[in-house]
C-alpha cells in the first residue's frame, strides 16, 4: 500500500497557515498523530523523500497528474559548517553548494528543506538542473542510484500542540515532523546533507 493509506472518508486539507485549529477529541488528535507517524515510516523506507511525496500528491493532490515541484526560496543561503562538511566526507576547502526550497503538490507547501551538496559529485547538467529549474534535487539526481540515511527523525506534532493548549480546539503547528539524512551514491560516496521540515499540509484533517 502506499503512503499514508488511511481509513477516513470525509477529506479535507486546510491552506497554509501558520497554525490550524481542529475540534479537541481525542480521535482527530489520535489520527494525525498517525498520520505523522505513517509518513515518518515512509520517508525511513524508501532512499527518496521527493518519491514519497509524489505518492502523497498522487493519493490526495489536485488530479490531473500534478507533480512535486521545488520552489527555491531566493536570498536563502547557509555556509556549510563543520557538522555539515563532516557529515558530507569533504575539506574545508572544497566548495559545497546549499539550496532551499519548499516542495509542494498544487498550492500545498509539503515540505521546507535545507540541502547542502557537492557539485563536484554530481554531473554538469544535474547542477545547472538545480541552479535553474524547479526539479526536487531527488528527481535530479535519480541517475546516482542513491541510497538515503537517515541521521535523525524528531516529531514536532505532539511538542506543538501541548506547547499551545486553548480551550475546545487542538492548535496543530505549521512543522510536525524533521528529518535530517544523507544521500551517498551506490558505492558510499555521500554527497548531500539534507535537513527536510515536513509541514501541517501532509496532514488530511477532518472537516
């Protein structure tokens, strides 16, 4: 099955925001609890975050075939630090590429993600694909035969709804999960440390 096969009927997801409100019972905070858990799972199984959502977009999305897109977020940039160049097997002085950007099904952001790469890793026309297209970086470099390792999941779902108790409603945070993994090729050679947020809008609420 694929992911986030869940036993609702009436579906609905709500437009980006900075926090949703929905009825405080105890089965709407159970199932998204799930439905955060589900994905989590998915994204530990499979090398491709990028393909795990496209199953999300194809299941819940607009129709018509939409495809995950990655909106690069202009002005954004983060210098890779030692961790970063640590957990990349590279040189202080080996140059390392960052992009941000917000993945998204239709209008839906998905997910935010930090990506620090190697362009010397990857071929010539996978960075100009990066620098100038709106390709996920998982569908631009699928030809590497990638394998994914995760270095840490965190919920954020549980965190932000007790951290933001009122009255009759459960106060669901815009970020409810975080990965953070690195992507090598077939032979373990790592070239990309991506830290992905993971947003209110993987989640099918009730109406």
């Amino acid at each position: 099955m694929h992911v986030l096969l869940l036993a609702l009927t009436a579906l609905f997801v709500a437009a980006p925001v900075a926090a949703r409100e929905v009825p405080d019972r105890y089965g709407n905070f159970m199932m998204m609890m799930a439905q955060v858990q589900r994905l989590d799972a998915d994204l530990l199984s499979r090398d491709s975050a990028t393909a795990t959502l496209q199953l999300w977009c194809d299941k819940y999305g607009p129709g018509g075939g939409a495809k995950i897109v990655a909106r690069r977020i202009k002005g954004a940039d983060k210098a890779a630090g030692k961790a970063e160049r640590r957990a990349l097997g590279v040189f202080a002085r080996t140059p390392v590429a960052y992009r941000r950007v917000e993945l998204l099904c239709g209008d839906k952001v998905l997910s935010e993600a930090d990506n620090w790469y190697v362009p010397a890793r990857l071929t010539p026309a996978m960075n100009t694909a990066l620098e100038q297209t709106q390709t996920p970086f998982g569908v631009v470099v699928r030809p590497l035969d990638f394998r994914r390792r995760t270095l840490s999941s965190e919920l954020l779902i549980g965190t932000g709804i007790l951290a933001h108790p009122k009255p009759g409603v459960l106060v669901i945070p815009h970020e409810v999960l975080r990965h953070r993994a690195v992507l090598s090729t077939a032979n373990g050679r790592p070239f990309s440390l991506v830290v992905e947020t993971y947003t209110d809008q993987v989640l099918i609420a009730p109406p």
